[in-house]
C-alpha cells in the first residue's frame, strides 16, 4: 500500500489553505495512475477537474462529514468535477452554501456509481447533461443542497435503468430532478425530510420501483422545484413523487412507503386521479392502477373496482384463461357459508346476473320491480334461444316457492302480507307490492283435490293496456265432482315478470 499514489504526490495540498485542482488535474492526466485516490485532507478546489473517465475515491466518509473533504474555492467558474469514471466514493463535498449555485459534479450518466458521498451546503450535487443508463446513487448523504440529481437530457432521450438505494436528503431542495422522461428506474430505502421543493420529480415515470422510503416534513422556504413547486389540494400535501405530463406515472411498483408532516401519498390515493399507475401496496392494501383513473383493489374484505370522477367504467372481468390443454373453468367458492350478490352493504342486488352463451346469446336474470320500482317475489329470466334461424326471448327465471298448509308448519311465507281461508275452497293470498303480469303454478298434495285457477285481488289492466296488475290472488279448490272444497296443503311457485317483459 506504500507504493499508492494519492493526489499529495501530485502536489495536492492537505491542510485546505492552497488551490489543490492543478494537482487532482495532474492525477488525472496521469497514464500510470487508474484511480485519482484522495487521502485525509481538506482540499480546495478553484478550477474545473476534467477526470478524463477516471474514477475517485477518498480516504471514507462519515455521518457528520469525512476524512477526505474537497471544498469549491470561492472564485471557481463551472464545476469542480466532470468527466468522471465508473466510481466516485467516500468523499466529502462541502460548497459552503446552497444558495452559492455551485455543481460538484457535471457527471456523466452511463454506467456509473455514486457511493458513500456526502454533499454538504452545494447547490447540485450531480447535474447530468444528457441521460442516465446503468447509473446509481448509492448511500449518499445531501444536507442543505439545492438540488440532488438533476437530469436535463439535452437530447430528449430516455433516461433507464437507473437506482437510488439508501440515500438521505435532509434540509435540501429538491431530490431527484429529471427533466424529462425516466423509464425503469429504482428507489428503495431512501430519505427525504425537511424539503422545499420535489423530492422525485420527472417528465414521466414508467416500470418504476419504490420500496421502503421515507417523506417527513416540509421546509417553508429554499430552493424550488426547477419547474415550479406544486400546487397542493386541500389537506393533500406535496407529492411525495411528480410527474410533469398528466397521468404519466404508470406501469410502476410501489410498497412500505410512508409519508408524513406534509407529503401526500401518491401511492396510496383513493381518488386514483392522475397518481400512480401500477401496483402498490402502500396502504395495506393491493391497488392495481392504470394512468387513467381506473383501478382494482384487493383488501382483506374483498376485491372492488375503483375510479377518479373524470373515468368511466367497462364492465368488470375474472376471466379464467386457456391455453393449449382448453379452458378450466371457475369456482367461487364461499367456504360454507352464502354467495351473495349486492349493489353494496345495504342493498341487496338489483343488477342484471348474465350469462354469455356465445354467438351473441345471451342469459339474464334479474330482481323484477313492479311499476313503482319495488321488488317483487322471484328473480326474473329472459333467454334467447335461436328458432328457425331467428333469435328470440323466453321467459325462464327462479321464481318464489312456498308451501301453505291448515295445521301451521307452512314454509316460506313471509313474502305474503296475508294468507286466509276466504270462503270454502278459496284461500285469499295478499301480497305487500303490487304483482305486475304474474305466473303461477300449484300443486296441491291431497288427493282428490285439485286446483281450480286463480282470480285477482284488486286486478286491473293498465291504460296502456301493456300489463295485468293486482294486489293479490284468489286460489280456487274443487274436489273431483267441482264441489268447493279447502285442501290441508298445497305448494305454489309465483314467477313476477318486469313490465318491460313482454
């Protein structure tokens, strides 16, 4: 380790008082030195340092600053660093001030690592003219800098692959700047407290990944967005994470982030409007979002569609798919206790249950309402069937069962208002709804009784002259020679069209 050269050979001044840039230039230049290696010192640098592709590495770097500190002298004019190698490590950067606007490094963006660096007091850290490939940030420390990374991409590429891992930025500006578009990039374990201005921001993000980071607090003042702070709705906060063009934050992935003190949670939003689009679990639940408001979330309670107020809805599919061995069907399975289909906690189902049969048929069921809207006893089924070539409509559907009997262990009921023998042979059946154009089927179970067919309570056809309606129904029992007779049981099955169902 004897045989190192550090900048000191090249005439590097340790102590801070003399221009140290000529000899980090020297080292640079050099043909027999890889590495520009920075020993214990506090450097001054007054000149741009072009690293001609060489990487720099310092002594270390700790939490309150480092052995190895390189400092801008206050006359420079341009960077301190450019054209840096596959590696800058464990130094300290102190400029002296945010406000000052001076760039420690004027970087290139392919295939490069930040490691272990803290910049302290400057106002960018790392400004990358063009784009950022294969390029990371990684254990940095930024205090009071105006800007983390900014990404201007002159040439209106596409910047990928890039990672941010377990950097903090405390007391800065801005974070992550990127002018314009960011495509698979990677942020994970990251810290951003006491802000002014974004703490990630880009033109667009996709295929992103955001695990473990953290947002706290705001700072009234300092150094803006670059593309002016954003506005914040009511109660919201500052987005944790921007995008410049709308709804472009999409095919991303997001988790065990959090937010507090003055950050809003982009992940996590409920109203799905222009926020991220993806996957996110940041809020216990599983949100699946595309970048138009649309979204699926999957809680320990169920699985629901959601949207923003601006989106509308298709219809909502679970598709078992096929592949070569055929289609394997689906089973819902409720674990013993009732499948329930309901328009929400409330009220109970009042859509249409379909079943696609193919060729443009169609089987739908649904809850018949009468003529002021009320539910009505059984559920509704029309089917088409093709006859002769032609489609038509047949009337199927589940209709309401009950079994009526004279010694009191009747079954179902409870959807009459009342049931009473009338008269000898007739027993009166009143519903609490008004029945619009009803079938009915009775089967009496005494022998020697049949059922004779039925009258209205209260019938009338509509002005219209489009449907029969009543209140109730008179059931009439003869025996076998037509004598009057009230049977001890009968069951009956009473089927409510809707009045659209001719």
């Amino acid at each position: 380790m004897s045989d190192l050269k550090t900048v000191i050979d090249y005439g590097a001044d340790p102590s801070g008082k003399q221009n140290s840039a000529a000899a980090f230039q020297a080292m640079a230049d050099a043909a027999d030195s890889g590495t520009v290696f920075v020993p214990d010192g506090d450097y001054v640098i007054a000149q741009t340092v072009d690293l001609k592709g060489k990487s720099m590495r310092g002594l270390a770097r700790n939490r309150d600053g480092g052995a190895s500190r390189l400092r801008p002298a206050g006359n420079i004019d341009g960077p301190m660093f450019t054209n840096q190698g596959a590696v800058i490590s464990d130094l300290h950067i102190y400029g002296g001030g945010e406000k000052r606007g001076i760039t420690a490094f004027a970087a290139r963006g392919y295939n490069g690592l930040f490691h272990n660096v803290r910049f302290d007091q400057i106002g960018t850290a790392i400004d990358i003219e063009k784009i950022t490939v294969h390029f990371s940030v990684v254990d940095c420390r930024f205090i009071m800098t105006g800007t983390g990374l900014r990404c201007r991409d002159v040439n209106n590429d596409v910047s990928t692959t890039t990672r941010f891992v377990r950097n903090e930025f405390n007391n800065c500006g801005n974070g992550v700047v990127y002018d314009r578009d960011l495509k698979g990039p990677s942020f994970i374990d990251n810290i951003f407290e006491y802000m002014s201005g974004d703490a990630i921001v880009a033109a667009l993000i996709y295929n992103g990944t955001f695990v473990g980071n953290w947002w706290e607090k705001r700072r009234p003042d300092g150094t803006e967005s670059p593309f002016g702070n954003a506005s914040q709705a009511e109660g919201a906060g500052y987005p944790c994470v921007r995008t410049l063009k709308n709804q472009q934050m999409m095919r991303c992935f997001a988790s065990s982030n959090s937010m507090s003190y003055g950050w809003e949670d982009v992940f996590a939003t409920d109203n799905h409007a222009g926020k991220m689009g993806g996957v996110s679990l940041n809020d216990g639940d599983v949100v699946v979002r595309d970048s138009t408001g649309r979204a699926v979330r999957i809680t320990d309670t169920g699985i629901f569609r959601e949207c923003a107020s601006h989106a509308g809805l298709g219809p909502f599919v679970i598709d078992a798919n096929y592949n070569s061995t055929g289609r394997p069907g689906m089973t819902l399975r409720s674990g013993g206790g009732p499948l329930r289909l309901e328009d929400d906690a409330e009220n109970g189902f009042s859509g249409a249950l379909v079943f696609d049969k193919g060729d443009n048929l169609e089987e739908r069921f649904t809850l018949a309402q009468n003529v002021r809207g009320q539910r009505t006893a059984g559920l509704t089924g029309l089917s088409d069937v093709v006859v002769g070539g032609e489609t038509k409509r047949a009337i199927t559907g589940i209709p309401q069962h009950f079994l009526w009997r004279q010694d009191g262990l009747s079954r179902g009921l409870g959807a009459l208002q009342s049931h009473d023998v009338s008269q000898q042979g007739v027993v009166k059946l009143v519903f609490p709804y008004v029945i619009d154009n009803p079938l009915i089927q009775v089967s009496v179970e005494d022998r020697g009784v049949r059922f004779d067919g039925w009258s209205y309570v209260d019938g009338y056809v509509n002005n219209s002259g489009t449907r029969r309606q009543c209140t109730g129904v008179y059931l009439h029992f003869t025996d076998l020679a037509g004598n009057p007779v009230t049977p001890e049981s009968f069951a009956m099955q009473i089927l409510t069209l809707e009045p659209g169902i001719d």
